[in-house]
C-alpha cells in the first residue's frame, strides 16, 4: 500500500495517495452562478465539454493523459489497448461510476493500489470546474469537485449531463425489462435529484421488506404485521413517486423520441414507448399512490407464499413499439439498431431540455455495426449544432473520416499498453485485433 502523505500535502495528479487533502468548501467554494446569467439559460442552451482528462490505474492506462475539443473527438486504436477506458473514466468523473461495471475493483488496472481520475471540465453555467474520483480497495471512493470531497457521490449526479452509447445498449430493445428500467433511472435522475432521491429510498426500503418476507417464509411464519405494514407505506411512499415520476417522463420523452427517428431513418415508421405499471389499471401521476397500494394488498399473500415484493417500480417495464407491433419479438436488426440509436439521441435531446446545456454525448465502437447510410445519418447530427461535445472511438478512422470530409475532428490514437498519441503512429497498422471482451 502506497503511503499517505501528512495533511498539508496538496499534490496534482499523480501523487502517492490518491485520497490526499483537499480544500473544504467553505475554504474552495464552486463557483455560483448569477441570477442575471442564470435568467438567460432559460431561453438558450448553454455548453458543457471536458477540457482533459488524466488517468492513473485504470484498466488498460497506467498514467495516461487526454485531450479533448468542444465538437467531434475520435480515439482511434485496434481493440484491446484501452479506448473504451478512456471514455469509461470520463463517465465516471459524470456520474461516480463506470457503464460498463459497478465494481469499482474492475476498474482498477492490475497490481495498481490505487486508481485516479481528474478532469477538467468548462461548463456556461458552472464555469471552469475539477472532478476528480479516487479509489482505495478496503477503503472505497471519494469524488472531489472543485477541491471539495462530496459527502455523498450521487450528488454528483445531473451536474454533468451525459448520454453513453454502446454495442451493450443493443439490450434496451432486444433483451429483458431491468436494462429498460436502468435506461429510464438513468435519464430521470439525471434531470431530477428528487427523483434520485426516491429510488436510492426505495431500493432500501424495498431490500428490507424483502428480508422480512423471506425471513418469516423460510421460518414458516407470519411476518410481523406492524412491521410488515411500516415497510409498505414507505414503499408505497417513494414507489408512487417513481411511478409518477416515470410516467411524466414518458409523456414527455415520447415526442423526443419521434424527432429523433425521423432523424436517422429513412423509412416513415412510427415509434412509441408505453410505460404500464398497474396491467388492469391505467396509472397516472394522480392516482399511482392508491393504484399501489391497493396492487400490494391484491398480492400480499403470493408475497407471503413466495417470500418477495411482487410489485412496484423494480418489475415495471417500458414497452417500445415499431407501428404499434412490439420491437422486441418483431423487428429486423436493422430496426432495433435504429430504434436503439433513436433512443440514444432522444435521451440526449431530452437531458439538453432539462438541463439547459448540451450533455457530453460518448459513443462506444457504434459504427462498427452499422451501414453507410445510418452512419452518415448520425455523423451529420454530430456535425450539427445540434451536438456539442462528442467523444467517439472507432478502430479505423476511416470510418468516421470518410463521412466528415473536412470538417474539424480532433483525433487522438491509443497504442498497446494505453500509450496516447496526438499524432497518428508511423509503424502501426491501426486496425482490428483480438481483445478481450472490455477495451
């Protein structure tokens, strides 16, 4: 284990401990943003971008440093020498946590004590702000903005909008409902810390009840009814305010939804999202908390029988249809591709919306399976003002340079071994290698 330096030590990037002191924030407060200036992004979209990054111990990048321009960036390298960290660990400094897993100890690259992140982030509402994440194992992680540790990580969340896309969101459409649900918390609690509120709440609540459920049916016995009841209403509690949450939500993203096919898609194919919590009930934000309640008491004994919480926001689902026939079972691959990029692009109109600055659009290998004519499509939108910062990585530029022509692009090429360049390498064939399954 590497030693902790004394407490007056302030150090950059790359010290020998990553949970080294850092200003309080009464000492290093984050910059507030006027009332007058505030007033303004009511009526514009203001811009976020991250400047650079810096990463120490992550997967495939020893110590290795990133930068970036506000419009189109490319990370250009075969599979396996680390792009997908890089965009991994700007994720990470958005939202405190990896897309691709939620064990932090993955993240970390082998034999390292430790793994840090900092990047240096310009924002119209916020100004020029720091994010730093460090991990420990045995000790866990601490988030730092602007010199100033974040008592609680999900805070961070919402303050950096940014939109993921990668070959693994071919699930949304294709696979079970628990990857629809965390597409749907991950947008709303972007755009609503209330809303995170709730489902952090909930998932507690719902793992005790579920304890006591499964306790008193593996005794053969009644659970405690005063017990059981005061677990319900907080479930009932912060569960209706999820349902409720949710189905704004829906009303609201489906139209964002529609712009966004029309976008990329050449057919005329009309695309919906149904979001039906109660199957014989139809919810609405008003009646959600009475429509629960009385569901719960409707199965209280098939929880009974079966040890578990059978209903509420965990086993909810979010339908898609293509011409009101169900995506799922019916649609060709090349309508799930679509689909699957239309609810990407909706996803980031929507957080641009509710935010007021365009979110940090990541894009993960995508193009790889995708024909000339989408990839077009959606390079054009990256080339619009639509789209601010985009971070893409492909292992040929060629794919994303044939289509760009000569627009400004700003590409940096990652070798074996997580070595970064800002120039292309002379005695590489950048091209597509055996990899494991995470880059």
């Amino acid at each position: 284990m590497a030693t902790r330096p004394s407490s007056s030590s302030n150090e950059c990037v790359g010290s020998a401990y990553p949970f080294r002191h850092s200003p309080s924030a009464h000492q290093r407060p984050l910059k507030v943003v006027p009332p007058a200036h505030l007033s303004k992004i009511k009526f514009s979209v203001g811009s976020l971008f991250i400047k650079s990054i810096h990463l120490k111990g992550i997967r495939a990048h020893q110590d290795s440093t990133v930068n970036f321009d506000d419009g189109i960036n490319l990370i250009v390298g075969p599979n396996g020498v680390g792009k997908t960290n890089i965009l991994e660990a700007v994720h990470l400094l958005c939202l405190s946590k990896s897309f691709l897993t939620s064990n932090d100890r993955y993240v970390l690259r082998r034999g390292e004590p430790f793994y840090e992140v900092e990047g240096h982030f310009e924002s119209d509402i916020r100004g020029s702000v720091t994010v730093r994440a460090a991990f420990v194992p045995g000790e866990g992680k601490k988030i730092f903005v602007g010199g100033a540790v974040l008592e609680r990580m999900v805070d961070l969340v919402g303050r950096f909008p940014i939109v993921v896309f990668s070959p693994g969101d071919q699930r949304l459409t294709a696979e079970g409902p628990e990857f629809r649900r965390r597409f749907l918390d991950n947008i709303v609690s972007q755009s609503s810390s209330l809303y995170l509120d709730h489902l952090l709440r909930y998932k507690k609540v719902l793992k005790q009840r579920n304890e006591l459920l499964l306790s008193a049916r593996k005794r053969r016995q009644v659970p405690d009814a005063v017990l059981l009841d005061s677990w319900t209403q907080e479930l009932v509690l912060h569960g209706a305010a999820i349902i409720a949450d949710r189905i704004r939500f829906t009303e609201k993203y489906a139209g964002h939804l529609e712009r966004a096919f029309e976008q990329i898609s050449s057919v005329a194919e009309r695309p919906t999202i149904v979001y039906t919590p109660f199957a014989d009930h139809l919810a609405t934000p008003e009646n959600a908390s009475d429509l629960y309640q009385a569901e719960l008491e409707r199965r209280r004994q098939s929880e009974l029988d079966r040890g578990v919480t059978l209903v509420g926001p965990h086993r909810d689902d979010l339908e898609m249809y293509l011409d009101e026939m169900p995506v799922r079972r019916f649609a060709s691959q090349g309508q799930h591709r679509t689909f699957g990029m239309a609810l990407k692009l909706a996803q980031y109109d929507y957080l641009k919306e509710r935010s007021a600055e365009r979110p940090i659009l990541l894009l993960d290998d995508i193009f790889d399976n995708l024909d000339p004519a989408r990839i077009g499509a959606f390079l054009d939108i990256l080339d619009s003002d639509v789209i601010g910062q985009s971070i893409t990585t492909a292992a040929r530029k060629e794919i994303v340079y044939n289509h760009l022509g000569s627009h400004p692009c700003r590409t940096t090429f990652v070798e074996t071994g997580g070595l970064v360049l800002e120039k292309e390498p002379t005695d590489v064939l950048i091209g597509t290698r055996d990899s494991a399954s995470s880059d």
